[in-house]
C-alpha cells in the first residue's frame, strides 16, 4: 500500500507490474465507481492478469473512497480528474496510459481523455458514459434517492441490506451512507462540469464500451458509435451493471485486446 499526496489530499495507490520483472509494455489505469467501490474491485479482479500479460498496472481510490483521505468538500467532476492527473504526475508517468473506468471511473476517465488526449493510449468504458447534461441530471436523481432514503432510517435500510445482501455489502453500504452524509459529494457531483458535444467527438483515441446485456446504458451505444471516431462495444448477455465483477474474465479478454491493438504485440 502506498500513500500519495495528489491535488492535495491523501490517496491510496496500488500498483503491479510484471511478475517476472521486465519492463512493461504499457501503463493501464484503473479508476473505480462511486459510494460503495473501491480499488478492490479492480484488484481482485482483473488487475493481476493485467500485470501478468505485462503491464504496469495503476489503482487508486478516489477522494472519500476506499482508504484515501475524505474531505468535507471538493467532490466535482473536476476534482476527479484533477486527482487522476495528479496521481500520474506524482508516480512520475508522462507518457500516453491507457485508462479503464468502471461506472463513474469512466466518467472520470473519459473526462481526462478530454482534457488530455496527448496523454491517453486508449480508453475503456465499463458501464459508464461520458459527462453530459443528461448524465447529471440522472445521477444527481440518483444520490437524492440514496441520501434521501438513508437521512430517512439509516439503521434500518442497513439491516435490510445486511439480511438480504450480506455483511459485505452492508460494510460498503455503510461506508458510503457516512459519504453521503458527511461530505458534500452529493450536491457536488451533479452541479459538475459537464462536456460539449464537441468536446466529446474530439476525443479520438480507440474507446471500448463493456455493457450488461440488462443495462439501460446499452442505448447509449448507437450515440456512442455516432458521436466518437473510434468506438467499439461488447455487450454481455445476462448482465447488468455489476457486469465488472460478475464477468471480470471475460471483460478483462477484451480490454487486453484493446490494449494489445493499440500496445503492439508485446503485451502478453
């Protein structure tokens, strides 16, 4: 475990590379969801099978997530991908990464690839979509419900979540019901920044979409494939947006054969 001091505040990073020591072929980040994830849910995941085919492999937790530092305030979009950025330039990673964003990691992470496309390889987009003003207005719907609901009878949606979800998820779910309710994240992210049109068509680096078959943002795809030059999407049948960890060997297969179409054939 690792430390850093990014933009500010503290954050957690982990960091693999290739077993057997050689250099890397490529750099991939991973940048994880909202509320209730984490890095784990990259870590043990697909991230030792990224290190395994030879990458140098980047996880951090977000802001108020994970074990990163979690301060009252400064919860935008923007903040986010300040913290991305900050966390590359801290660990000294210059060159175009290739970025992989599950859920609101996406967001982030195609917001980065905006504002910096000499320094992105690719990107990946794991039941995500990019910022836009319906993007907002459906999110910010979204953590009204969650904080409404939990400000309500906090103890008791926890019980019903621990008896019909399991401890786990009533351990994350608890962690998240304290970020909501002591932070500002849920004001902050739907007033973000969000892009233009134009901003998002300038984004022209290849850009994967992974999809649940059962997810509503499979309709996003037809936008998608109009809006970006180089798009692609897989969609898994029987899947919704948990799709990342349900599936993670098949979604991790795609994402190297991005990466390996972009990489070259070094990476294994």
């Amino acid at each position: 475990m690792a430390m850093i001091d990014a933009a500010g505040i503290r954050l957690h990073v982990q960091r693999m590379g290739p077993p057997d020591g050689r250099t890397p072929d490529a750099t991939v980040v991973l940048v994880h969801g909202l509320l209730t994830d984490s890095l784990a849910s990259y870590y043990f995941t697909v991230a030792p099978a990224f290190a395994a085919a030879g990458l140098d492999v980047v996880m951090y937790d977000l802001r108020g997530h994970g074990r990163s530092e979690r301060p009252r305030d400064g919860y935008t979009l923007d903040h986010n991908i300040d913290d991305l950025e900050a966390v590359l330039d801290r660990l000294g990673i210059t060159g175009p990464v290739h970025l992989v964003g599950n859920s609101y990691g996406g967001t982030i992470a195609f917001g980065y690839a905006a504002r910096h496309p000499d320094r992105t390889a690719g990107l990946t987009l794991i039941e995500s979509e990019p910022a836009t003003a319906a993007w907002a207005s459906k999110l910010g719907g979204i953590l009204r419900r969650v904080v409404a609901e939990l400000a309500h009878n906090e103890p008791d949606a926890l019980a019903w979540i621990t008896a019909n979800r399991g401890h786990n998820t009533a351990r994350l779910a608890k962690g998240a019901a304290r970020l909501a309710r002591e932070t500002t994240l849920g004001r902050d992210i739907p007033a973000s920044r969000v892009l233009t049109e134009e901003q998002i068509r300038a984004v022209r680096c290849p850009v994967l979409g992974v999809y649940g078959g059962d997810s509503d943002l499979v309709e996003l795809v037809p936008l998608k494939r109009a809006l970006l030059t180089d798009f692609r999407s897989v969609v898994l049948p029987g899947h919704e947006h948990s799709v990342l960890v349900e599936a993670a060997g098949t979604v991790g297969a795609h994402i190297l054969g991005l990466i390996r179409d972009v990489a070259g054939a070094g990476v294994r």
